[in-house]
C-alpha cells in the first residue's frame, strides 16, 4: 500500500495518504462505492446508444460505467489508466490512450501532451464525474484533470456529467465546467429540495 503511494507507515500504524491535488484512485474507487455504482447503473438508462468515438475521463465513478457498457464496435478513449486495463479485455473495440505525464496518484494521463492529443479528435460523447458540484458549476480539485475535462469537452458534441449525491452541494478548487453546458446531469438519488435547487437543468436521478 506504500509502495501505491496510499499508506505511509507510522510508529503503530499507517496513515492514509490523500493529495492535495489529486486522490487515489484506489481511495477514490472505495469512497461512497455504493453510491457510484448506483449512479453508474442509472446512467445506462439514459446514455445514447448510437455514438461511434466516447471519451471517458479519469474518475472512478467513470469506472463503473464504463465496465457495464456495451462498447462493441465504438472507438474509446481515456486517460484512466484502470478503465483502459479494464476495457483492454473488451472484444471488437478500438481502445485509445493519449500520450502525456502519468499522475501516480489517480493512476490517469495529463499534461499538455495529452491537452494536445484530445485537440486533434473529434468524440461524438463524453462521459465525465467531478469531485464536487453545485447548482451553477462542475468542480476539480486537480488543475490537471481540469484542463484534460475542457479540452476533451469543447471536443466532444454530447457531454454527459454523472455523479453521485454525496458531491452536492460541494464546492472545489477549481470549475470544471458550467453545468447548464451540459447536455444531461444524472445522479443516483436526489431530495426534492435538491432537485428543485437544480430546475431548469438536464437532470435525471431515481
């Protein structure tokens, strides 16, 4: 767990390690699992099924989608270097990975060499999470992962952001993007004062 960079020993014990910029993944795919999977299997029902390229960035909950999609015959690409070990096993699709640094940490692809390389395709999809949002705007806490979900979001011609409710109503470092640009929001579950916090938007929830 050291070596992953998720523990450091301590005199007695370890002590969970978490990131300024970026959390593990690792960590990241335990937190509020339930919740994300549940997010995961309610945006089967209302992601478009008739998209050749998608984009799928490098949050866990992004993770769980990815792995119950049917992909057969489309053309993926992300900087997740999970979900590509996880869809390198998927027959009949074209699986891409751009080029760039690789953050240890969140065990995903960034920098401008991956800024780049997104610049250059054109996604008909885009499937994203954040670390937190509100009723106006989509948050990062990584200035990195933030600037890889823009690129690869001005370049992609459906965007879809799913999440689950424990991130609302949060805030974070940086905005990731507008959620009124979104073309669907979907979460797992809402309370009724949260939804109507969100009226007006692309919102779809249990």
């Amino acid at each position: 767990m050291q070596s992953l960079g998720l523990l450091k020993r301590s005199h007695g014990g370890a002590v969970l390690l978490e990131p300024a910029d970026e959390i593990s993944i690792f960590v990241r795919m335990t937190k509020n699992a339930k919740e994300k999977e549940l997010a995961a299997t309610n945006a089967l029902k209302y992601i478009p099924t008739d998209f050749k390229t998608v984009f799928f960035d490098s949050s866990s909950t992004i993770l769980a989608l990815a792995q119950r999609m049917n992909l057969s015959d489309k053309t993926v690409m992300t900087n997740n270097l999970q979900t590509a070990m996880q869809l390198s096993r998927v027959k009949n699709i074209n699986l891409l990975i751009p080029g760039g640094v690789i953050a240890t940490a969140g065990a995903s692809i960034t920098g401008s060499w991956t800024n780049t390389l997104l610049s250059e395709f054109r996604f008909d999809l885009m499937l994203s999470s954040c670390a937190a949002l509100d009723p106006q705007n989509a948050y990062e806490t990584s200035i990195d992962q933030r600037e890889v979900k823009r690129t690869a979001f001005e370049h992609s011609s459906r965007r879809i952001l799913i999440a689950d409710h424990t991130k609302f109503p949060r805030r974070e470092t940086y905005v990731f993007q507008s959620l009124s640009a979104f073309d669907q929001i979907i979460f797992d579950t809402l309370t009724e004062k949260e939804r109507d916090s969100l009226r007006g938007l692309p919102v779809f929830c249990e």
